[in-house]
C-alpha cells in the first residue's frame, strides 16, 4: 500500500482530527482548492477511508490507519527528538493556562479581559509553533487558523472562541493539539 | 462614543501635556480616552478616586514612534511629585512610599492595547519602607513580584518562562529580615531578565514609569490593534491616552482591605447593596479566589460606618451612570477608594427588574429601560426550571442519586441514551434526550446538538463536555464518579442501581445533582411576568406591532399571553393540526382524478370546525386568516399516499388557480365567525398575489361569499408582486411581505429548503455564496421593496413576514427603516421580538 501524498493527507487528516466535517470545512482547513478537495473526498469515498453521509463525511477506520501511517511514516524521525519533547513540554504548560483561560471566559460570560488572556495565550503557542515549523511546515496552517479566528473575535464574533459548530480558537487548539500528539506518537491521555 | 476629533493636541510650546483628574474637567473623551473620562466625572462628582493624571491622545502619535518628549517628561515628573505631596509620601523612597498604576485608555476601547501594570514605584528603598510601613515582608515581595510579572510581561515582552520563573519566586521566599529578603529578589529578578531579554530589570522607579508610558503608547500601534482599526475602520490618528494613578493598600492600617460591590444584587435585581469583602486584603486576592472574602452583610456589624459610605457612593455613582455598577473598592486606614466602577452583569431576570425599578425611580426614561434587556435574556426567562416545590419534593423522596460536577447550568428532565447516533434518533423522534457518556470527543458533536442535557462520568469543568455543552447552552453534569457506563447493554449505572437506556433522569447543570424521574418546572417569567409585561408594553409604545402565526387553541393563548398584537393562522396548517388535511387531499386528489362536480363543502365544514375553537380563543385581536397554499410540492406528500403518481390538478399554483376551493374556505371562515361569535372583522388574506385585477377578484369572491364584514389581504411572494405594491395597496387592507418567500425567488431556491440550513450552510462555508441570504436583506430585494408612504397608501396596513426564519437584526433594521412597523415572527420569538423591534425603533428615535 503507498502513503498518502501530502495534499490527500493534509484532506484526510482534517477529517481524521474533526471526525465529521464537510467538503468544505476541509478546503478550509486543509488550505486547498475546493474542487481538488472535492475531487479527493469522492476517490476516498470509493476506496471507503470515508463516508458520504448527506454532505457530513465521517472517517472509516480504514481512513484512519492510512492517517496513522502517514504520521508514522513522515514523523518517526521527530517522534524520537529530544527537541520535541521538551517543546511539548513547553506546550502542555500553556496548554493547561490555555483551557483555564477558555473555562474562565465562559464562566464570566465572555469577560473582556478573560479574552484577551485567550487571545494572548494563542499568541503564545503561534509563536511557540514558530519555532517547530521548520520541522513540520504544514503548522503554518494552524497559524493561519489561529490568526483568522483571533481576529473574528477581536471583531466582536465571540464563537470564534469556543463555539464548537465554527473553527473557533478552541476547536484549532483541540486539533492542534490531537495533531501534535500523533506526530509524536503518543496517545492521548484522557 | 463620542468621537469627537477635536482632541487636544499638545504642541511643543503652549503645551499642557499632563491633566490631573481635578483639572480635566474641559476635556472630552476623544482626548481624555474612555477610562480617563470616567475618572475624572468621578472625581468631579465628588466620589473617592485616588488622585492621579492623565496624558492626553494628543501625545500618542510623538510618543509612540520615538522616546517620549523631554517636555512631556518634565510634566510628567512634576505630575508625579505633585502627587507625592499630596499623598504625603515619596517616588521611590521612604518613609511611605508612592506607588503608582499605568494603564491605557483609548476613546474608543480595542484589543491588544497594554492592559493595566500595578505597583509601579518599587525599587530598594520603596521595598524597605514599604515593608517597614505595613510590617509585613511576605505582602511586599509579593507586591513587587506582582509588579516584575506585569512589566516583565507587558513592557519588556518576556517570555512565558520567564515569567514562571518569576512565578517560582515567591514560592522559596526565605523568613528573614525585610533586607535579607527583599533586596536579593530585586536582585534575582533583575538577573533573571537580563539572562532571557538582554535588558536589566530597571529598578529605578522614574525608570520604570518612563518605560511603562512608552509601552502604552506603542501599544496603540501593536498588530492586533492595527488589525481591529483597519477592521472598522477606527482612524489610526485617534490614539490612546495613558491614566497614572496613585496605588492604595488594603492592608494599610485599620480597618484596611478590598472587595466587590454590586448597587444592587446581580441575582434578583434587587436593591439592595451586594458584595464581599476581603478584610487586609489586596486587590488580585478577591479576583483570584485564593482567599475567602466576607459578605457585606457580615462586615456591616463589623464596620459599620465603611458599609454606609460605600451604600451612599452607590447611590451616587447610580445617579452619575443611572444604571447598576459593579465597584472594585478598597478600604486604607479607614478610608473608602473606587478602584474601578463598571456597569455591573446580570442575570436576565436582574436585567428586567432593574430596568423597570429604574423607571420607577425616575433615573431612567422607558426607550432607555427597554435598550437595558436583550432580546436573549427575555427567550433565557422563560426557559423552564424546577419548581422548587416538586425539587424539595424530589430530595425528600430520596430521588437524589448522585451528584458530579456542575458544568453548564440549567435544569432539564428527559431519557437517558448512552450513544450519540441514538440519541439524535430519539430526538428526532421528538423524545428530550439525556445523552449520559463516560467522556466526550469531538465525535459525540451531533449527539450533543440533539440532547437535552449532557452528563458525563469523567473530567472536570474545563473537559470538552463542559466546554462544549456551556458553548451550546445546554445544561451539563461532568466528573460524576457515582455513574458507570455499560454501553454495550445501554445501562447506565448510578451507586448500584441500573437504569436502562430511557428511563426519566433529572439534571441541575448548577448545582451539579441529577435525580431520578422529571420534575415539573417552571420558568422565570411566571415570577417578573408583570415587569417583563411593562418592558414590552415600552418597547410597542415605538409604534410596532407583532403578530404571530398559530395553528391550535393552546398557540393563540399562549400567543396572546406573550403580547402579539395580532394572530394569524394559514388553513393547512390548521386542517393539519387538527388532523384534517385529509379532507383538503382528499379533494384535490378527486379533482387531479378528473372527477366532475367533487364536492368542496366537505373542505368548508372542516375549516368551520377547525378555526371556530381558536376563534373563540381570541378576544379583540387582529385575526388574519391565510388560505392553503395549494401549490403541488406542499400538498403532494399527503396525496401522494392516496392517489399515487396522480399529477397536479391544473391550476393549483395559481393564488385564485381553483376558486371554488378559495370559496369553501372564505365560507368556512365566515361560518366560524359566526359560531365563535368573534367580534370581526378578520382579514382573508391570499399569497402570491401579483395584479390587482386578483385582488378584485378576491374582494368579489368575499363580497359574494361573506358579506362586507371581512377585510381581504394580499402575501407578495415575488418581485413581481412587490413591484404591483403601490396599486394593490390602494385596493387592499392589508399586504404583508413573505421575507422569505421574497429572498427564494429572487434566488430561484425552493422557499422551504432555505431553511433547512445544512446544505445552504456547507455551500456558504465552500465560499460559494459571498453571503447568506438568511442573514442580510439581499440587493435586489433591497432595491425593490418599496419605502412606506403612509400618505399615498391610504389605509392599507403593511407588514412583513418572518414566520419560519427567525428574526436577524438586520432584516428586521432594513424594513423598520424602509417605514414597515408591523412583523410576523415565530410563536416562541413573539416577546423577544417586540423588544428587538422596540429596541432599534427607540435607537432611530434617539436625538
């Protein structure tokens, strides 16, 4: 069985991290044409990675195993860096900061102050994902995420926070988060 | 906002560049920045602030590009020691030492401006005093710790290890003398900066405060800021202004401390002062829940005299704002401070009460009040909730079986199903699901979008089920160790007891308990009801009016009770709601059979039947009654179970396309007005109109059937129909615009898929509408709605149909605007219309 290339991963991976999504949330987030997205959500279909359900695509475990040996293919050399590990480490403390500050916005409804530390720390792991982006060029599409929902809620659209129907700031930290996770390998743990 | 721009702009020679707050009385906003203007009508009214100045936007384009202006500075030092003398105390040094906050404050308020640094001021000397002043070494290193995080952080744009670092500081703090302490940590700070940015930690006061007003100002230009201006397009040359105030102690003296005051309670709306108090305490301990603070309550038989003067400057500071403030205060040897006073939050049945009671007491006008309450806050009263009886009921029944972590609040009752994919079917089904998990992921999205209520075994108030449960307002238990999770059998398992999947479960998403079996409910409207019922009475003295669209007996009361204006009913949904659409089907499907002579009478007994119950539901109200909308996709659902493959009788997508069926109706109407003994007259109206030769004719079809006590109404459904407006107006009693209809033919889409939202949502999300048509009034509707002249219309009323679509605030601005004052709207959106709608007609109205 061949690997994924990178634009049928960059796809069936924003599936494999959404679980369900559209077409279109695809193309959005994988950063790739539309029509070629959806050129790749039919031969996925076809090969059952995926399921059509109305518009909604839902991953199949075969999908999966073919997101999973891309990481283990592309990333084996990275899991293993000591580098890595300490950048993860460095993550998990402003992750934790991250999921406090996000509690605490919403439990002071949206308090302007609570959003701007949400907003900071995102700034913090943009920059942090700076420094490991050489490493894994396809985190600039995080960045682009990050910063175009940063704005939505600097201009006042408050889902852009934590609303788990849009690409809010917390759905792209989850994602990241998953994504990093199996770069290095490691299960997640609850 | 005021956005004057005639700030005060400083120039090199004249130049005042420092006002402090007693003396920028003259100054507007758009000089003095949002913040500074509050300060400073504070002070002038008399109210406790500590004393400070403020550095005019004037200064902000020279500041933020170079160094600060010599003259500036000169000022600013002057300002400073002024302060000093005043307090009593020295910059820098002992034996009371002043210290200072630095914050921004733009006209209009952004994000990504510097936020506030404390406890400016601190270098050795000041230490030393200052732990000699309050007799405790552990406050003061803890104050300049406080302080080295936010300038670390803020001006010199350290990392977030350096700033744990710093953190780590206070944690191995030896207990020795105030200069075995202090002056190492200065020292320890100062390396560690160096280490990690290069630059010295500056442990010159002047130094510090220099650096600090140069950050603010530069804060004006960072790129989120830019971003945001660029965005609405804020002029980039409005700049910000820089608030130095003196800092005050909580732990200074006796009595001395800190808190939080409400004027008025945040939970009932009440009147009375509520808050706490955090007796030597400083600010950040109350905000950051490390200690316990008192309530007021408890602290008035202590102090009795700082709870009166903080109950009189509430009343003053309602006077100044007339709205209800949230107060951050603190008490130095004796003395009352206003650290920060805002417009408080509230709960939604606070919001009502406080802007009726504010009528009352004449401090505010009714526009103001109704602008007060959100049109979310009157849908989230009347929300259900336990009745407390059938709650205290419950726990003395023992029905309470566990209790986890309250989450996301709200209280429900429904059945519990232990799987996403069967929740969404059970809701479908129309059951209120309990979805109960171990845990949740992004996967379980759709299953949580269809529940009811969430609860989980596992994880605390910041898991995703939390997260996401309080993102969809849906009440949420997580962390519920007493509950297990058999999926495979669908049992859920609660301290021993097993509960199959359906059985009746309880939530409190507060409090964090669930009980066995539903309880009543009841919701907060049934106790402000009448406050609730003054706000909206308000709101319609604007001049609108809503009506809603029912379809049994239960509908109209309800609707009534909500305050519509009016009441309208379309004759297919009532034939289907009183299961009759038979008979309609059963004709039609006999005339498409080519039956000569069908007999339509049986269609005007059951319209009879079905309307009178409503009828004599209604008292005085405006009653619309709309025929059925014959056309094939409608009806064809029905027929196609009794005549299958039978094509459309002809005619059907004509408005007058079978006369004799428009007949039985009108009959039907007329016989019902009769039996229900309604005072009339209702209005008859028909969609898709386009001529007025059909509006004749339907007057004639009227005249002949029921007489002249009936007024007869026209739905434009097209742009055809809205570009006949003027004439059928002239004809017509009524015309109501079918919104939605309107924006589906301009885009040729099947009006009643527009609102099945999934598809059209993808195609948006795919970019391939640049905007949502549900959303914004399109263009060419735009261009073709005609602006109300009340003149040249005569007596014809005109509305606009939202019915089926929700009300976006925009399409309700664009018609209001166009002159439309009467709206149809969904039965359950019937009050917080009337106040949206009164809302944007008192905001237009405003001078």
């Amino acid at each position: 069985m061949t690997m994924l290339d990178e634009d049928a991963f960059l796809a069936l991976n924003a599936l494999y991290l959404k679980k369900m999504a559209t077409t279109g949330d695809l193309a959005e987030i994988s950063g790739l044409p539309c029509n070629q997205v959806q050129a790749m959500v039919g031969s996925f279909v076809e090969r059952g990675w995926l399921l059509d359900m109305g518009g909604d695509l839902v991953i199949q475990t075969d999908g999966m195993a073919q997101v999973q040996d891309y990481y283990r293919e592309t990333y084996s050399s990275l899991s293993q860096r000591e580098d890595m590990r300490k950048w993860y480490a460095r993550f998990q403390q402003i992750n934790t900061q991250f999921i406090k500050h996000v509690t605490d916005w919403q439990q002071t409804e949206g308090d302007s102050k609570v959003q701007d530390r949400v907003i900071t720390t995102v700034e913090r792991l943009v920059k942090l994902i700076g420094e490991i982006e050489q490493l894994v060029p396809r985190y600039t599409g995080y960045i682009r995420r990050f910063e175009r929902s940063s704005s939505a809620v600097d201009q006042g659209n408050r889902d852009f926070v934590c609303t788990p129907t849009v690409d809010s700031l917390h759905n792209i930290w989850f994602e990241f988060h998953e994504d990093f996770l199996a770069v290095l390998d490691r299960p997640r743990d609850t | 906002m005021n956005m004057v721009t005639e700030a005060a702009t400083p120039t090199r020679s004249s130049t005042k560049w420092v006002y402090p707050f007693d003396e920028a009385d003259g100054l507007d906003t758009a000089s003095l920045g949002g913040k500074g203007t509050g300060l400073v009508r504070m002070t002038s009214a008399g109210l406790p602030v500590p004393p400070g100045f403020i550095i005019p936007t004037g200064a902000c384009a020279r500041c933020a590009e170079d160094d600060l202006p010599d003259d500036l500075w000169a000022d600013v030092q002057q300002a400073v020691q002024a302060l000093a003398r005043r307090a009593n105390r020295t910059f820098g040094g002992g034996p009371r030492p002043l210290l200072v906050s630095v914050r921004s404050g733009a006209p209009v308020s952004m994000p990504g401006m510097m936020d506030t640094i404390l406890n400016l001021g601190l270098n050795e000397a000041a230490l030393l005093a200052l732990a000699e002043s309050t007799g405790d070494t552990a406050f003061v290193a803890d104050t300049f710790l406080r302080f080295a995080r936010m300038f670390s952080e803020i001006v010199l744009g350290a990392d977030d290890d350096v700033l744990d670092a710093i953190e780590e500081m206070k944690t191995d703090l030896p207990s020795a003398s105030a200069e075995k302490v202090l002056p190492p940590l200065a020292a320890a700070v100062s390396r560690t900066l160096t280490d990690a940015v290069g630059q010295p930690f500056p442990l010159d006061p002047w130094e510090q405060l220099r650096l600090a007003i140069r950050a603010v100002f530069r804060s004006w230009n960072s790129r989120r800021a830019v971003r945001y201006r660029d965005y609405y397009r804020i002029p980039h040359d409005l700049g910000t202004a820089t608030v130095v105030q003196q800092m005050v102690f909580g732990n200074l003296g006796t009595p001395a401390g800190t808190g939080v005051a409400f004027t008025r309670d945040p939970r009932t709306g009440q009147a009375t002062l509520y808050g706490e108090f955090l007796e030597r305490g400083q600010g950040e301990d109350v905000v950051a829940g490390t200690h316990t603070p008192e309530p007021l309550t408890a602290i008035a038989a202590r102090y009795p005299s700082i709870v009166a003067e903080l109950g009189r400057v509430a009343g003053q500071l309602e006077d100044l704002y007339r709205d209800m403030l949230d107060i951050e205060y603190t008490v130095e040897d004796g003395t009352l401070y206003l650290l920060q006073v805002r417009v408080g939050k509230r709960s939604a049945e606070a919001a009502v009460r406080i802007a009726v009671d504010l009528v009352d007491e004449e401090r505010i006008e009714p526009a103001t009040a109704i602008t007060r309450v959100t049109p979310d806050q009157v849908r989230q009263i009347r929300r259900p909730r336990f009745q407390p009886e059938a709650l205290e009921a419950a726990r003395r029944d023992e029905r309470l079986l566990a209790t986890g972590v309250g989450a996301s609040p709200g209280q429900v009752s429904g059945v519990t199903v232990v799987d996403p994919a069967r929740a969404e079917q059970q809701a479908a089904a129309g059951q209120p699901v309990i979805l109960v998990r171990t845990t949740t992921s992004p996967q379980d999205l759709p299953g949580m979008l269809a529940s009811v209520g969430i609860v989980t075994a596992r994880g605390g108030s910041t898991s995703h089920a939390a997260v996401v449960a309080r993102a969809l307002d849906k009440p949420c238990i997580v962390g519920c160790g007493a509950l297990t999770i058999d999926a495979s059998h669908g049992v859920v398992r609660i301290s021993g007891e097993s509960y199959p999947e359906g059985s009746e479960l309880s939530i409190d998403g507060a409090s964090g308990q669930i009980f066995a079996g539903s309880l009543a409910t009841t919701r907060g409207i049934d106790e402000i009801g009448d406050s609730v019922a003054r706000l909206l009475d308000w709101a319609d003295a604007t001049g609108c009016e809503v009506f809603t669209r029912v379809s049994t007996v239960d509908m109209a009361a309800a609707a009534i009770k909500d305050g519509a204006h009016g009441i309208g009913v379309r004759l297919d949904e009532v034939l289907a709601a009183a299961g009759r659409l038979d008979v309609l089907a059963e004709v039609l499907g006999a005339i498409a059979a080519g039956h000569q002579g069908t007999d339509v009478h049986v269609v005007e007994a059951a319209v009879t039947a079905a309307l009178t119950d409503i009828l004599a539901a209604l008292d005085y109200q405006p009653f619309v009654v709309r025929t059925a909308d014959l056309s094939w996709e409608r009806v064809s659902e029905t027929l196609a179970e009794l005549t299958p493959g039978d094509q459309p009788p002809p005619g059907t997508w004509l408005p007058l396309g079978m006369p004799a069926l428009v007949r039985a109706q009108a009959r039907g109407v007329r016989n019902a007005v009769r039996t229900s003994g309604h005072p009339g007259p209702i209005t008859l109206m028909v969609g898709g109109i386009v001529d007025v030769a059909e509006l004749s004719a339907l007057k004639e079809i009227c005249r002949q059937e029921v007489g002249e006590k009936i007024h007869v109404a026209a739905a434009l459904r097209s742009l055809r129909g809205l570009a006949a407006l003027p004439a059928l107006a002239r004809e017509a009693d009524a015309i109501w615009l079918d919104h939605r209809a309107l924006t589906a033919s301009i885009y040729h889409y099947p009006d009643e898929l527009l609102v099945s939202d999934g598809a059209l949502d993808a195609y948006l999300e795919q970019e391939l509408l640049t905007a949502d048509p549900r959303k914004e009034v399109d263009d060419l509707l735009r261009r073709n709605v005609p602006t109300v002249d009340t003149v040249e219309w005569g007596q014809c009323c005109l509305g606009v149909n939202l019915v089926g679509w929700g009300f976006a605030e925009s399409v309700v601005e664009f018609y209001r605007a166009a002159g439309y004052r009467r709206f149809a709207v969904d039965g359950d959106g019937v009050q917080a219309a009337r106040l949206l709608i009164g809302q944007r007609a008192a905001e237009a109205d405003a001078p």
